[in-house]
C-alpha cells in the first residue's frame, strides 16, 4: 500500500487532526508529543517513532548530485525527496532504481503524478499544506489508490456439487458497491471476481460489508499486492476490494466467519488457462458479469461469462515471483 504522510513541521492543529481523519500513516513535526494529544498516529521528530536522519532522510533535490545521493539512499532507507521544480524524469529515475522513495507533493495533481510514475509510483507521498481541504483530498485520493487489477472475461465451463467444507465469510469495514467484491481462487495465479453481498434477495437482508468468498484453503488478493489464504484472514488485515473494471481499493477486516456449509466448484476458461474456485452453494454467493452485473452461483451455467484475474509465475509466502509452478 501507498504511504500517506503530512508534514506538520509548520504546526496546525486542524490540520493534524484533519490528517488523522482522513487516513494519514505519518505526520512528520517538530515535536510528536502534540500529535499524540489527538491520537494514535506514527511520527518521524526528534522525540518521535522515526528519527529525521536516523530512520527517515529528507533529500532536497536541486541538481544531478542530489538525485543520485536519493536514488541510492532510497535503495535501502526511507528517503523523502522534494524539488522546487518537479518534473516527471528526476521521479521516474529514482522509482526506477529505489523502493523506497516518498515524493513531497502540495496537492491532488502532484500526489496522482508521483503515484502513476512508471506505472508503479512512488511508495507513498508526504504532503506539505496548510489546507485542511486538500489533506482530505488526498487522503480521499490516497484510499482509492491501489491501482487496478486487470479483469478478464472468463467462460464457465461447469459448475459442480462438491460435498460439504468450511468456508469464510470476510466482514470488512466498508460498505461495498454493487459490482464490488474480493478477487479469490483456488490457486494463485487465476482468480474469479467474487461480489459483495450488497443485494435484495428474499432470503437474507443485504450485507454490503460483507463478501461470502470460498473455502479455507483459496487465495485472495491482499491490497499490498500479496496474497493471504482466507482461512488465514484475520481483524485488521487489509484485503484488496475490486470492482468489474479493475479499479481497486483496500478495506480493513472487521470479522472472519467460517462455517461448514454444502460446497460448489466452478470451473472456468479464459485465455488458454482451465481453473476454478470452490464457493458455497447458496443463491447469495454471486459473481461479477463483464457488465458489472451479479449473477448467483445457483443460476451459473456453462458459457456464462464472469470475471477473473490471470497472473504469470507463482507465489511463494504469498509474494508474486517469476517461477514455473504447476497448481490444479
């Protein structure tokens, strides 16, 4: 996930309270003990978390020198860079060759530019105003961006009983959209779009927090760009919410349930690649057509057409990583 920080060195207390609210990781200031007045946030200052030339370096970017004393700082360190003139390419050279870059940025403009710098972005930004609405613009920016994950239509090609077994229900701290849900599958590279439980049916009142995702053993897409098993999923982790065109954002777990419920396994296509995911077999597990519409794993027949995501190479410990590994 992006860092979200707010240089307070300049103290305004609406704006560290602002900051708070609004979802920033990091207030850099002169003192963390005002901070802590208004609650629990992490702090780069003397007396704080992170010590300013110790834990975090702060590298003014005026000439080729300085870019590259940053680039190689930012391989291992937390370096926080910033220029009188930003222009993309001294940006996208250090994300090109560093980890861990924060870009300072003034306002929504430059946090969308230094995020989508070579596609990947910067770690994260430090925001340096004295406007309580901006910090709540970029923080609102800030949520929304995980980035997208690309969908790909995918045929079913059956849809099976497949006994009873356990399987997770994720609760999450947001209220999702329809078309929204958690991207799951039974190995870790291919994936079906599973929908949020957001709609009328006349068995159950909707739940849109909450998305019934498969059995214990599936993957699912974590917004750091890992995965995580979903038996694994506990309060607080940070899934990845995804909706049919891609765009993504995170949400906190609440609440994991699992329960032994009556079991489908649905098997589908796309590309050239055969996969499936194991769901609970009940109208209300449902997943996401191309035109963001849900259809319900009762009413799933073969030919219909759902998303998915396809990835090349494995996983390992849940992090992507370019390797032949064969999963049926």
């Amino acid at each position: 996930m992006k860092q979200f920080w707010v240089d307070l060195r300049r103290w305004d207390k609406e704006c560290a309270t602002t900051a708070i609210e609004a979802g920033a990781d990091v207030i850099v200031t002169d003192s963390a003990s005002l901070v802590r007045e208004l609650g629990r946030i992490q702090t780069v200052a003397p007396d704080g978390d992170l010590v300013p030339e110790t834990d975090v370096f702060f590298i003014d970017i005026t000439g080729k020198a300085d870019e590259e004393q940053a680039a190689e700082r930012g391989k291992h360190q937390i370096t926080v860079v910033s220029t009188s003139d930003w222009t993309i390419i001294p940006l996208e050279n250090l994300v090109a060759q560093s980890d861990h870059i924060i870009a300072v940025v003034h306002n929504v403009l430059e946090a969308e530019a230094a995020l989508g710098v070579l596609e990947t972005g910067v770690s994260g930004v430090c925001l340096v105003t004295t406007d309580p609405a901006v910090i709540r613009a970029v923080g609102n920016l800030m949520h929304g961006a995980t980035g997208d994950v690309a969908m790909t239509p995918c045929t079913i090609l059956a849809v099976k009983p497949a006994g009873m077994g356990d399987r997770v229900c994720v609760d999450t701290c947001s209220v999702l959209e329809d078309g929204e849900g958690l991207v799951v599958g039974n190995t870790s590279s291919s994936f079906l779009l599973v929908h949020a439980e957001t709609l009328e049916n006349p068995y159950v009142a909707p739940r849109p927090f909450r998305v019934n995702a498969g059995a214990v053993h599936a993957y699912c897409l974590m917004a750091d760009g890992k995965t995580a098993y979903l038996s694994e999923l506990k309060s607080g982790d940070m899934v990845l919410v995804s909706g049919a065109t891609g765009r993504s954002h995170p949400a906190t777990v609440g609440r994991v349930k699992i329960e032994r419920r009556p079991l489908l396994l649905v098997e589908a296509e796309s590309e050239g690649r055969r996969f499936s995911l194991i769901l609970q077999n009940a109208e209300t597990i449902r997943l996401v057509r191309p035109d963001s519409s849900a259809v319900s794993v009762v009413d799933l027949k073969a030919g219909d057409v759902v998303l998915g995501h396809l990835e090349t190479g494995g996983r390992h410990f849940g992090h992507a990583i370019e390797e032949t590994i064969v999963e049926q």
